[in-house]
C-alpha cells in the first residue's frame, strides 16, 4: 500500500489502517472477553461486492455498534464463521467501510474525532440538534457524501437516527436507497443498550450476552416501490415495526423505557 493513497474522503489509507488495527485491538474483548458475541450469517458478508452495499440496522450505542460489526465484517471476510476469534484478521482490514454518523456526536471529543478519520461519514441531522427538536432542510452535500462512500466501498447506517428503540425510520435512508439501488443488508443487534453506557466506550455490565444477526439481502424494486414502501421493509427487516411491539412483553418494554430515561438524564 503506498504511503500516500488516500480515499475519496481525503484520508490517508496508511493511517486508517493503523488506527482500525489499534482501535481493534483496544476493543477486542469488549466482544470476545468482558462479554460473549454472538453471530449470526457470517457467511452472507462473504458473498457480497466490494461496494454499493448498505448495512441498515438498529442503534443501541453511539460506538459500540459500528465497533463490533467492524470485527465481524472483517473477520468474516478472513474465513471466521461465525465468531471474532483469533484478532490476527484485523492485520489486513478492509478499508472502504463506512458508517454515518451525526456531525455534532463525531466532533465531541478526540475518540470521536479519530473514529471520524477510520471510517465515519458525517451528517447533520435534520430533526435533532443539541438535545432540541428541530426541523431542518437536508443538505445535498451530506446525500452526496454517502452516494460517495456507496461508490467507494460498503456503508453501515442507523436510518432510526436515535438509540432509542421503536422510533421511526428516517425517510432519508429511502432517498439512498431509491438513488444509489444498492444491496441492502439488514442487521439486528442486541445486548450492547445492557453492557455499555449511551456512548458505548464505558463498560456498565459485564457477561451480557450480546448478538448481531446478518440477515440475507433484501428484494427491492428501486424503481416502483415508493419511499413508504420501502420504509416499511426497513422496519420489518431490522425489527422495528411496531408490530412487533404486540409480541413483546408489557415489562420489558417499560424496562427498555425506563432504562432510556436514565441514561437521558444521566447525560
């Protein structure tokens, strides 16, 4: 690799290289050690192209989320089945991979601003802005920046916008979706809201048990199916439908609510 190819974002791919293997190692037992990673369609990562591939999943943290599936991407693509075993995969990572991320989360701090540099495309988010309600033109640039992580390699986004659970997905992940007809992968995470805090870099319990499920590529007519309808397919397939809400028990879901409070209130 030269010393001097950067990506189409500007970034230097010798550095990124170096700051996914230490980031890697840093959180490799948050996933494999502190708690237990459970996979599920390792096999499906290793099936699709070098790029046009959009992740759609569930948010339960800021960090913690795009860490583990960074690990399990690519250690999928080194031949795991199903597990993170053996950290030697991350020697040689893939480097087109991105995720979006709100602008304001990914400059509040250093951690977040070398997180930025490995892989984030930030957005400025319409609809919240400093804890507020807000109602915001989409800027064209923030669309065409993740038309141009499409281009380039593969994208993981949260389309809910917020960590919390049972929110609506954001039409704007159809408008991509619509755009740029790329193969669309969704992914259903659990335990990360139990085992770290709101940010995901501090560990709040240990031993939970925690699971990301790939699921097959969804079926979608980009040119007939209308944004409503393509929404709707987002929500069943990462399970954020509300009709799922009728099989969940009562309890939890006040749990889930009440839990979203605290860590409200204690950042």
């Amino acid at each position: 690799m030269s010393l001097f190819k950067k990506n189409p974002f500007g970034h230097a791919l010798f550095l990124k290289l170096w700051l996914i293997r230490i980031a890697g190692l840093l959180t490799h037992r948050r996933f494999k050690g502190f708690n237990d990673l459970q996979i599920h369609g390792s096999e499906i990562i290793r099936a699709l192209p070098e790029k046009n591939v959009l992740f759609v999943s569930n948010h339960q943290t800021y960090f913690a989320d795009v860490a583990a599936m960074l690990h399990v991407f690519n250690a999928s693509l080194k031949g795991r089945d199903d597990n993170i075993k053996n950290v030697g995969y991350l020697w040689n990572p893939k480097l087109n991979i991105y995720f979006v991320a709100a602008k304001e989360t990914m400059k509040d701090g250093l951690l977040p601003k070398i997180l930025a540099y490995a892989g984030s495309v930030s957005i400025e988010r319409t609809w919240r802005e400093k804890g507020k309600e807000v109602n915001k033109q989409v800027k064209m640039s923030d669309v065409s920046n993740i038309t141009k992580a499409l281009n380039d390699g593969w994208v993981i986004t949260f389309p809910q916008g917020t960590t919390k659970p049972w929110k609506p997905i954001r039409r704007g992940t159809a408008h991509i979706i619509k755009q740029n007809k790329p193969v669309v992968v969704p992914i259903v995470i659990d335990g990360f809201r139990r085992s770290f805090d709101k940010k995901g870099i501090r560990i709040k319990k240990r031993g939970i048990l925690q699971s990301i499920e790939i699921k097959p590529p969804l079926d979608i007519d980009y040119e007939n199916e209308t944004m409503d309808q393509i929404v709707e397919k987002l929500e069943y397939a990462i399970e954020q439908h509300s009709s799922f809400l009728k099989v969940i028990p009562r309890t939890e879901i006040q749990s889930e609510e009440e839990l979203n409070k605290e860590r409200e209130w204690r950042y």
